[in-house]
C-alpha cells in the first residue's frame, strides 16, 4: 500500500530564518504553525493524546456499527493500525 503522507522538504535556510527570529526559543503552537506554513498547510503538529483519542473514537464507531457492513470492519481496524504507526 502506498503512503498518502508524502515527506515535504522545507531547505535548512528556512529553519536557518527560524532560529535566527526565536533567539528565545518558540511555544509548540509556533511551531505547529510554522511548519503549517512551510509545507502550504498540508502538514499541522497537534498533540499526540488528540491523535490517539481521535483513533480510539473511530474504533469504536467502527465496531458499533459493524453490523452493518461487517466485512469493512476488518479492512478498517487494518487501515486504524496503519495509522498508529505514525503516532
């Protein structure tokens, strides 16, 4: 199965710039938004907990409505799994 995800390269001058303006350092939303704008909003940071409960969510509803279609269930908690992986 191909990834959906392509890699993104953001060149080292731009995280050059990054250092260079947060002598400080920088929050993780900074960040988050940073890198949002340097990939043209195809990538967001967001809390890994969020990920996870958002996972937990599905599967759930995956097996609550299993009745329904049961032979997507075990296609779906495969592409589920396939997710975690990047957590």
């Amino acid at each position: 199965m191909e990834s959906i995800v392509k890699d993104r390269f953001i060149p080292k001058e731009e995280f050059s710039m990054l250092l260079f303006n947060m002598l400080d350092g920088m929050s993780t939303h900074s960040l988050s938004m940073w890198v949002k704008s340097k990939t043209e909003e195809e990538f967001v940071v967001v809390p890994r907990e969020f990920c996870v409960m958002t996972i937990e969510f599905f599967e759930l509803m995956a097996f609550k409505n299993a009745h329904k279609v049961p032979e997507v269930l075990q296609e779906t908690l495969r592409e589920f799994e396939t997710i975690r992986k990047y957590l």
